[in-house]
C-alpha cells in the first residue's frame, strides 16, 4: 500500500498509510480538521550509462574534471555520414579532368564516325 502525505487546516503535516482507493480528504489525526492529501514529486536521481554525470556521484573523477575545465574545452568531432568539403583547388583539378575525359570522348566519337562514314 502506497504513503500519503496529509496537510490539515491548523498546518499539522502527517503521513499515513493507505489503498490506492482512499479519499483524498480525511480527518487530521492530531487535530480532527479537514485535512488534503499533498502530492510530492518523488525523488529522481538519473545513474548508469547513457545519463550525465553530475556531480551528486560524489565521485573524485568529476572534481578533477571539474578543475581541468578551466583550461581548454574538450571538443568532439564526430563525421559519420558527412562528406568532406572540397577545397577550392581540389574541385578545380577534378573539374579540369572531367573536361579531359569529355573532350576523350568526344574525340573517340569523331574518329569512330570517320571511320563509319568510310
């Protein structure tokens, strides 16, 4: 059975043990006023692989972490599926061989019709 958290009119806070079921509105136990129940968030704390490390670990890793951020900021690069960015140069070289395969062509196209046409 879950715990419930009441509050009453004269401000008297008591817990209380109770089905899922039960009224939200109960008589205080101490005073015998109207009393609510509160909802409380419970507590969450993240932990494990695939979560940040925060510093409620405790742990002497992040402290030292912590002090080395005050240098430089570690970054990351990550590429997968991402296509280098050509440099100027490198495009203007493949474009020039392009044209040499095409004028190849074209030429072989030329010497093979005059070849046809005799």
């Amino acid at each position: 059975m879950p715990r419930y958290d009441y509050r009453c009119q004269a401000g008297h806070v008591y817990e209380k043990q109770e089905p899922f079921g039960s009224p939200a509105e109960q008589p205080c136990q101490k005073c015998g006023k109207p009393a609510l129940r509160v909802l409380v968030a419970p507590p969450l704390v993240f932990k494990g692989g695939g979560f940040y490390k925060t510093a409620s670990r405790g742990d002497s890793r992040i402290a030292a972490q912590q002090a080395s951020s005050d240098a430089e900021p570690e970054t990351k690069s990550y590429d997968a599926g991402i296509e280098p960015v050509e440099q100027p140069a490198a495009a203007e070289a493949k474009g020039k061989r392009a044209e040499k395969v095409e004028q190849g062509a074209k030429a072989d196209v030329k010497a093979s019709s005059k070849k046809a046409d005799s």
